[in-house]
C-alpha cells in the first residue's frame, strides 16, 4: 500500500524556516521568511516525522518492532502473526488466511 499522504500532515519537533515562496512573496517584506508549522514534501525532515508518527500509531495498536529490522512489526492475533514492514511511504501487510 503506498501512502499518499505520508509527508504532508506530520508535525516537526525542529523549527524550520524557509524562503517566501516565488510568487507568493509579501510586498515590503521581501526578506522575510516563512515558519513551518507542518512538515512538507522534500523537507529533509519529513521521513523522520513520519515515521515517529506510524511508529507511536502501530505500537499503540499492540505492535512490537523486530530488533533485526526496525521497520518491521509484529503481532499476533486470532493465533496467526501479523506482519508489517515499512519502506519509506509504502507499508506491507501480511497474514496467514486459514
């Protein structure tokens, strides 16, 4: 499952700050800059975000992380493991079907 939205709703802990965008630029305040509120798209800071964010979700759901792969989580329902593994904005999910 690919993630669409992975980068663009995280909260950042760090204050970043970046140029006014082009064509969007306040008049008589050409120097100022903007303060980020959310993470965006590309900022170098947006993977780590997300994954502080999916990490506290899964192991809120009773998730433990492998400590071979740390984006690899396991739990066991129904007496069948569940498996998810994460690569950058996509996640895969499996389980035995009986």
């Amino acid at each position: 499952m690919d993630v669409k939205t992975t980068f663009l709703n995280c909260m950042i802990e760090e204050e970043v700050y970046i140029e006014q965008p082009q064509g969007l630029e306040v008049k008589g305040r050409v120097n100022h800059v903007c303060k980020l509120k959310k993470d965006i798209y590309g900022l170098k800071q947006a993977p780590r975000a997300w994954y502080g964010r999916i990490d506290s979700f899964l192991t809120s759901l009773g998730f433990t992380k492998s400590k071979v792969d740390p984006n690899l989580y396991l739990k066991v329902m129904d007496d069948e493991p569940v498996k998810i593994l994460m690569y950058v904005d996509d996640i895969f999910l499996t389980r035995n079907e009986k």
